[in-house]
C-alpha cells in the first residue's frame, strides 16, 4: 500500500527530469544538507553521524533544514542519508570518523580474504536492512506537505566497491585498481551484487515516497575510458533497466532517474544513452558542449564549480551567466545544481546569493 501524501505545489524538477518545457529551471544542491548549515550542527549535536541516517525524526529535520531556510529559492529535497549504508546492510562496519570521514575496520582485502566470501554469501534483506531509510522518507514525506519532491538515492556499484576495498576515502585507489586488474572476475560479480541491492533499494524507497532517484558514481572518474565500460557502465545500466521493471512489479508509478558520474566526461555519449532521464554534469564540463552531445536526448544537470561559492558576489554572477548561456536559457533540458556537492565552509548566505542569481537570470 503506499501511502497518501498532500499534492505536490511545485513538480517543477519533475517535469524538466522528463524533458517538459518549465517556466523555469529548477534548483536543488547535491550535499544540500550538511556541514557548511549551522542548524545541521545545531540538530546533530554531537551524535554519530550514522545514527542520524537511522533515526528518522533526525534525518526529515537535517532533510528539510535548507528547504527550510531557502524556501521558494529551491525546487527539490534529497534525503538525509549517505551511500555507504549499503555496504553496512552487506554486513560491512563502516563508522564516521570526525573530520576524517568514513572508515571501515576490515575492508575487503582479496578474494580469498574470508570477508569477501562472507559478504558475497550473505542473503541481504534489503526491506529489513534499510527499514530506518524508508521510514525517514515516509515521515519526510508527510513534513515537506508538498512544497518539493523528495529525492531518493544511492551510490553506485562501481563508487560503492572502491570504498569496501579502500576502506574509506581515497587519493591513489591502490586497492580499487588492484581489484578490478588482478581479480576482474570477484569485481564483476562484487559489482552484480551491488547492483541487484540498489534496485531493490530504490525501488523501496519508491514505494516509501522518494519521487525522483539519483545514483552517485562519485568515483567514475578514476577509470579509464574502457575500464569505465567494463567496471561501471554495465552496472549503471543494470540499474537503470531494472529499476522501472520492479517498480512494475510492485505496482508503483516509475519515477525519473538521475545519473551523477563524477569525472566520466568521456562517457557522456554513453551515459546519454544509459537509460536515465537526467545525466548529472561535473564542473569540468563545458554546459554548451554538454547539450551539443546529448542532442536533446536527456536532461543535464549541473554544474557550477562549487568552489565558486568561496568567491566573491561578482564570481557567482559570472558563474550562473556562464551556466545560464551554456544550456541556452534553460527552459527545457536543464536542472540546477552545482557540479559536485557543497563544501564545508561555505557561508550559506553565499549559496542564497547563488540560487537567487539563478532565479534573477531565468526568469521568463
Ligand atoms: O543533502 C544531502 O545531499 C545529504 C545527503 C548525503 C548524500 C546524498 C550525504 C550526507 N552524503 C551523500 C552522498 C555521499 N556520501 C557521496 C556521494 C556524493 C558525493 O560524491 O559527494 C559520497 C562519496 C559519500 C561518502 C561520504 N560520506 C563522504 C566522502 C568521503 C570521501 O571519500 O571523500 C563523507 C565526508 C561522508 C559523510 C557525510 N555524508 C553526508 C554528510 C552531511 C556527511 C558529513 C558528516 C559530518 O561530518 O557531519
């Protein structure tokens, strides 16, 4: 049974996602919820940060802080969570470490390494895992009262292996390098799980209220062109085909899907014709040259360098000029964003500045 929610007042990201022709552009900001927000610090406390993602009061009020404080600038919330709860629903420990970020005590080391087997092994109940991820939508849901659509998410197969076998983050991604040049055939199949997991995983947060998807391939631009052809774009894919059929499935209407792969410029031709309605633009892109290669295929979205947000009022202007120009106004074809997620630091009134030069510059 899904659940009945109040009717959305602004399905502006809804429908630009499926390439309608919008008054305006729609606006939303990866990472839109976090460090650089003094409420975020205010609410978390000095709770860890995982049992903020599993406790769902939490997780709607750290949700709805920037849609909050940017009412009527910003079109879409994303929920609070992060991408690595799927590998702790494979059985995987992965703690946050203050300033340091995430950490995993026993990454997987190789296949013959007793944790791969036991993570390969182990049946995942993807509803029972991530019952807390549904449960943050569904009340998340109920708090937005149809100010903006709710975005659901995860990380991708490829993104999410490099952590299992880093065990956190990553400057040389010597393990991740090893593992799909010394052991491709243990990566493959680490990859299928993953895979089969996000489906399930997205679908649930569907039935639970998420009304558009986005799946993070943050660490796509560590590949090669051909490597990213065999380690990540067929897992991408797997996704975005299998998705749509389970929602079916459960009887769910389909939603738009979102493909964020940081630093795969060179795939943007596949990645158009990858099964997803929006492609996700890192700031490395040229906007004009984007919407010269996906020939209308999908909508893009981005992709503002982030750190323009450190530079004065004059720099933001001229980055939003640029991006407005670049995708040719926007009224079709385009979605906001910035073209990796907000950093700490940021003066959120800064990010204010930015979505309102968006809204001054797009205006009909
Ligand atoms: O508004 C939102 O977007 C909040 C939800 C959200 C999302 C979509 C968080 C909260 N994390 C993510 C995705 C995520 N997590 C990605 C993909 C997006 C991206 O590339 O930025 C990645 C790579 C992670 C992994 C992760 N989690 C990192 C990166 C570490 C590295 O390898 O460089 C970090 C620092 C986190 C912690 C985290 N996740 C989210 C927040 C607010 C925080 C900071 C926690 C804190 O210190 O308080």
């Amino acid at each position: 049974m899904q659940e009945q929610f109040e009717p959305l007042k602004n399905d502006l990201i809804l429908r630009a996602a499926r390439g309608e022709k919008v008054e305006r552009p729609p606006i939303w900001v990866m990472r839109q919820a976090g460090r650089y927000l003094p409420e975020y610090h205010e609410a978390k406390g000095n709770r860890d940060f995982f049992e903020c993602c599993r406790t769902p009061e939490i997780a709607s009020t750290l949700t709805l802080q920037p849609i909050e404080r940017y009412a009527g600038l910003i079109d879409a919330a994303i929920i609070f969570s992060d991408i690595l709860v799927i590998p702790q629903a494979m059985g995987m420990v992965v703690e946050m470490v203050d300033k340091k970020g995430p950490s995993f005590p026993e990454p997987l080391k190789s296949p013959d390494d007793g944790q791969y087997e036991k993570v390969m092994q182990k049946q995942v109940d993807v509803k029972a895992e991530l019952d807390y991820v549904y449960k943050a939508i569904t009340l998340t849901r109920y708090k937005l009262k149809g100010r903006v659509p709710l975005l659901g998410f995860c990380g991708a197969p490829w993104t999410l292996l490099c952590y299992m076998v880093e065990g956190g983050g990553s400057k040389l991604f010597v393990q991740s390098k090893t593992w799909i040049y010394k052991y491709p055939e243990a990566s493959k199949a680490l990859l299928q799980k993953i895979a089969d997991i996000c489906v399930e995983y997205l679908a649930l947060q569907v039935a639970a209220g998420a009304q558009m998807i986005q799946v993070f391939d943050s660490w796509a631009g560590e590949l090669s062109p051909a490597s990213f052809k065999t380690f990540a774009l067929p897992y991408l894919r797997h996704i975005s085909q299998n998705l749509p059929k389970r929602l079916k499935e459960m009887n769910l209407e389909l939603v738009p899907m979102t493909v964020f792969a940081k630093g795969a410029w060179f795939a943007l031709e596949e990645l158009c014709d990858s099964g997803y309605n929006v492609v996700g633009l890192d700031w490395q892109h040229d906007p004009a040259k984007a919407v010269e290669v996906a020939k209308g295929r999908v909508t893009l979205q981005g992709n503002a360098d982030p750190g323009v947000l450190y530079g004065d009022r004059a720099a933001i202007t001229a980055v939003v000029e640029d991006m407005v120009r670049g995708f040719g106004g926007g009224k079709r074809g385009w979605i906001v964003n910035l073209g990796h997620g907000i950093t700490p630091f940021v003066n959120p009134d800064d990010l204010k500045f930015f979505f309102e030069e968006v809204h001054r510059l797009t205006a009909s």
